[in-house]
C-alpha cells in the first residue's frame, strides 16, 4: 500500500537526532511492549509480514504522532482482535469477558532463549525456478497493490542490475494476508542513484534492495 | 516538535520538558500497557516471567558487543572474515549469535574507497542478532526518508564527511537479509589482539553511519 510507512525519499522529517549513550528501553513499558509482541507471537497466529502490514495500517497521521512502541501497541491490539485472542470488550475494560476460556501454555520463561536463539528464517528448500540471474537488467514493475509489500515506490518503475540471487524466500505481499508463502527467488538488486534520484546525485553513488521476483521484469 | 524529543515525552512520561525527571505518576501509556499486560496474564496468553526473559535478553545478552566481536575476529582472522563474506550467517553463527532478526546475513565491507549504509525504509529492520535493538534515530523518519535520497547529506549531519571520490552504497533493508557493515579497521590498531580490537568497534560503524578512529569513539554509545 502507498502509505506513510514507505518515507524513502520522502522530504520534510526534520534533522537526525542522535542520542548520546541511548538506553535500550526509554522507558520500563516500552520494554514491556516489546515483550508482550514477541510473547504473543508465540500462538503463531500470525507472521512477521502480518505484523509489518498492521503497522502500516495505522491511520497516516497517527502513524506520525505515535512513538516506535506506541506502534507496537495498536499493532498487537489488532492482530489480536483479529485472532479472536482477545475481545474489543476486554481491551476496552481490561478484564476477560465473563465465561471466557483460559488459554494455555503461554509461552514459558525457558523457551524464550530457544524461541529467541531460533528466530523464523523465511528462506525455503524448494525447487523454484529463477527468472533473472546476477548481471540482468531489470525493472522494478510499476506497480500500485492496495495491500502489503516491500517493494519501495521509490524504486517502482526504476532500472536496476541484479547483483545477487539470495535463493527462494517467502514472499511477503501473499504471506501478510494470510494467503500463503508463494515462495520465490528473492535478489539483490542495484539501482544507480542518479536513475533513483536524477542528476543531482552522485554518479558513484548506488541503492541495494531485496526484491522478489514478482517486483521485477526484464529491461 | 522533533522527533526524538517526542519519542522521549513519550518514553518518560513526562510532558513538561525535564527531561531526567524521575517519573512519580505513571503517564497514561504506561497505565494502558499495564492494563493491556495484566488483561493478557489472566487469560493465560502471557507468562510474566516469559516477558522478564525477553526484556533480559535484549537488555543485557543482546547487543552490539556482540558485532564488535565478529568485527574484530574478522580483522585478525583472515580466513574467518573470508568465510563472514562468503556465508555471514555461518560465521556469525559460530560465536552462537543466531536467531530473530539475524536469521539471514549479509555483511558488506567499508574501505577507503567504499562506504555502506544500512537502512530500512519501510519499518526498522536491523540485525538484532549482532547490534541488539536499533536506537531511536534508525527507526525514525529523518533517517529512513532521507538515508536513500541523500546518504551523503544524512553521514555529514552524523558527523561524517566522505569525499567525492568514495563510492556509497545504501543497504535498503527490504527483505528478511540482515546487514552488517564491517568497518574500516583503524590505524594505529596493528598491534592489538581480538579483544582489544572489539573495545574499539561501535555500534554506529556497523550501521555504517561513523568511522573508526583509534582513541575517539565514533558512536558516543
């Protein structure tokens, strides 16, 4: 989607600001909201693409005004509205609903560490053919889905050389909403900054960006 | 008002501008989460202590202690940094460094004539296995919206100047590949072992925002 989410190139975001010595956390919630994310995605009742999408769903001005985990709050209250995990009900008092099932297991302290240490790799051993190879000219498809992807606009309709074929990997834009992995080849592909950004960029100058077969088609 | 400073009225809960105040009153963030937190544990979706764990880890196991570490072995040990650049994941995974947002690895090397930056445009993807949780200004829009337009713009206001003659190259973080940027190795530092090395090598130079320089921490960290 042509949300706010996707700002690259984007002007007007104001300076930089680097924070000297930055603690993890901010504040005790922030690290308890990072928390309550990574716990509640251990009833795999959704993925990583599922959860980026339902941040990109945050309303554009609300996206601004919220801070990083103010996100990852609205985030985890609509995935699991969406699950049926919790009701708007019990959100809204912050109390189950009378007659509601205990769940069980939660995610136990001693899994964490292996649940951690094993992450969720989103490469697949499976045989799929690969329609470019590294020094193809490409283009990024110009293209406008109303739903999730990671195909940036400012790479869409652009030239670039496939640098690398990464192998096959699931692809976000089907898995985001629920409608299966479509594994496929998933390269590194570099787009020289002046055909990004016109003249005024550096002639040396390049962006990398992983994009998925789908994203592209021969120039 | 900046972005920063927003993220840090939020953070404290404090909306008066001391900003180290000690918090006495819970801001409404902090009590919304709270409720959220407490709703979860009774309906048997979460275990406290499963969160204690979690916020232990990427307080205090987590980190970019442990990057400097695959830095610095890469600069002593020329056949592991050639197996860093062949396979990143599997060099980087003989020091146990594996797992959630380092599953895929891809490490890309500064030298004199060439310079890597790792961004994420679209969220915040960063490589948590090496660099634990990125800070405030990588996840903000100043840098994800004009890291690509304008590297050269956004690592002077960072304090980096480079010349014309030095190729950049900016890491869109798209996909689930993970970037590691693998920092000039100072001057001066021939004589120091792995150890020492990895004291040297900050957060920032892997994102690839800063130089190193022997004596001067370039990521004030």
């Amino acid at each position: 989607m042509n949300g706010i989410h996707d700002m690259g190139g984007m002007h007007g975001m104001g300076a930089i600001e680097h924070e000297d010595r930055e603690p993890v956390f901010h504040a005790p919630w922030e690290a308890r909201v990072l928390a309550l994310n990574l716990a509640m995605g251990a009833w795999h009742k959704w993925n990583i693409d599922a959860t980026r999408h339902a941040i990109e769903l945050i309303p554009a001005s609300e996206y601004l005004r919220m801070s990083y985990y103010e996100r990852w709050i609205a985030r985890l209250v609509s995935l699991s509205l969406q699950a049926g995990l919790v009701s708007r009900a019990e959100v809204e008092s912050g109390s189950p609903d009378a007659g509601s099932a205990k769940r069980s297991p939660a995610l136990a302290p001693s899994a964490v560490q292996p649940m951690l240490g094993r992450g969720a790799p989103a490469n697949r051993d499976v045989a799929v053919a690969a329609s470019f190879k590294a020094g193809d000219k490409v283009r990024a498809r110009n293209i406008h889905p109303i739903g999730h992807t990671r195909l940036p606009r400012y790479a869409r309709g652009r030239l670039g050389t496939i640098a690398r074929d990464h192998g096959v990997y699931v692809f976000p834009d089907s898995r985001a909403h629920f409608l299966g992995e479509n594994p496929q080849h998933l390269y590194s592909v570099r787009f020289a900054a002046r055909e990004l950004w016109g003249e005024a960029a550096s002639p040396r100058d390049s962006t990398y960006l992983d994009l998925w077969d789908d994203y592209l088609e021969r120039a | 008002m900046a972005t920063r400073d927003r993220e840090q009225r939020h953070g404290t809960g404090e909306d008066h501008g001391h900003d180290h105040a000690q918090q006495e009153v819970p801001s409404d963030i902090a009590l919304r989460v709270k409720a959220l937190e407490s709703l979860l544990i009774e309906k048997g979706l979460v275990d406290p202590a499963a969160l204690d764990a979690i916020i232990d880890m990427y307080e205090h196991k987590v980190g970019p202690r442990n990057g400097a570490r695959v830095v610095a072995r890469a600069w002593s040990d020329p056949a592991y940094k050639k197996r860093l650049m062949a396979d990143a994941s599997a060099a980087i995974a003989e020091f146990g460094y594996t797992g959630r947002q380092g599953e895929h690895m891809v490490v890309v090397e500064n030298t004199p004539r060439l310079h890597n930056l790792v961004v994420c445009t679209l969220c915040s993807c960063y490589p948590w296995t090496v660099l634990g949780l990125p800070p405030v200004w990588y996840k903000s829009a100043p840098y994800r919206s004009r890291a690509v337009i304008d590297p050269r713009g956004v690592l002077r206001e960072l304090g980096l100047e480079l010349g014309e003659d030095v190729e950049v190259r900016v890491w869109d973080s798209t996909s689930e590949m993970r970037y590691l940027v693998l920092p000039e190795r100072p001057a001066g530092s021939e004589g120091m072992d792995e150890a020492a090395l990895a004291e040297l090598v900050t957060r920032d130079a892997m994102i690839g925002v800063a130089k190193l320089t022997l004596g001067k921490r370039g990521d004030r960290p």
